[in-house]
C-alpha cells in the first residue's frame, strides 16, 4: 500500500491517495487541487473508492468532482447521512463562506463492516464526538488507521459543532482506537501523523 497526501479547501484537509494493488481509494477530498488530479491522472491503477470519515464541508468540498470524472463510488456510516444530507449540518456557511453539498449517491454501511476497494480491506470504527457518525477506517494487513478529525497528534477533535460530544469522543478513542497496535500509523484530517504508541504516552486527552 502507498499513501500520500494533499492539504486541499480553506482549512487545508488531509486528502489521502491509498493506492493498493487493484486501484486507488481517496479519502476525504476536501476540495478540489491540479496537483491531486495530476497524480491520479499519472497512476496507472483506476480510481476504485472516496471513503468520507465525516460529513463536514471541508472533508467532502471535493466529492462531486471526483465522481463526475471517474464514476467512482462514495461510502459513508450509515450513522452520518443526515449530516451529509443537510448543508445547514456541515458547517460550510458558518467556516467555509459557501453552501457545499454532495448530489452524487452514497453508500452507506453499517459499523463493523469492512470494505474492499482498490485491494485493500478497510475496517469501519464508528467514533461519535466530533460529528455524531464520524468513523475511521483501519488497514489492519497495513497497520494504519485513516482517523478523520476524531484523533490529531497529541489532541483529539474538537466536540463543539452540532452532534458533538466530549465524553462520547474520549470514551470511543479509548474502547475502540487506544486498544489497535502500538505500532499503528495514525492518519489524521489535519496536521502530521503519529502513532498510537506515541497518543497512549503524550496525549493528555486520552
């Protein structure tokens, strides 16, 4: 598995390209960039999945581009579809200026539930605090865990949007995301990675 990285939108997400050995999975597009679409472009493998960790704006800006050029399907948490299908949810008028919405088809699946994309097998984490039916996705064969915005390097999500919860974040980082390898790469929304051995030592949320 290869990964890289592009900060796309107005708060800089972390888009990831996943490549496996049968296509390429982008997680989170958050907006649109000439050095993303350059990179797929020059990618022999087809675009195989988008996988959104959550319904904000700045995680999904990008969607509707990507499926439009490649026919690509969308997956989402079941837990998340009133956030990705109500604007007023995704906090685009109230950090992001403009209304962002999603017109293509969503795939919803349960937690639990693993997907097959691009060679690849993701495990789903549901992880409620930072948005209610936020999730990440664990690579398991590849030791990494896409955690969206519920797990940063040293900190946590914030929990102060609509369908956030402090104690709901906290008590799912440590049932569900505390107790995967020390060694796991953790793979955030914004900023740098780290692993969960470094999280267990330093961080103070957890």
């Amino acid at each position: 598995m290869d990964v890289n990285v592009y900060q796309l939108g107005v708060l800089e997400t972390n888009c990831y390209v996943v490549g496996g050995k049968d296509g390429i999975v982008i997680v989170d597009p958050g907006g649109s960039s000439p050095h993303l679409l350059d990179a797929i472009e020059k990618d022999s493998r087809k675009v195989a999945a988008i996988l959104l960790t959550h319904g904000h704006f700045d995680h999904i800006a990008g969607v509707d581009g990507l499926v439009k050029k490649y026919q690509v399907p969308v997956y989402a948490l079941d837990k998340e579809k009133e956030m990705l299908t109500d604007p007023s949810n995704n906090l685009a008028a109230d950090l992001g200026g403009e209304s962002v919405t999603i017109e293509s088809e969503i795939t919803y699946f349960s937690e639990g539930d693993v997907l097959e994309a691009g060679g690849l097998s993701f495990e789903t984490i549901w992880v409620p605090g930072h948005s209610y039916g936020g999730c990440c996705y664990y690579v398991k064969d590849e030791g990494v865990l896409f955690s969206g915005d519920t797990l940063f390097c040293g900190s946590i999500g914030r929990s102060d949007f609509p369908g956030g919860d402090m104690k709901a974040l906290v008590d799912a980082l440590k049932q569900k995301v505390m107790i995967l390898p020390d060694e796991t790469k953790v793979l955030p929304g914004h900023g740098p990675g780290t692993d969960i051995r470094f999280e267990k030592k330093f961080n103070l949320f957890l």
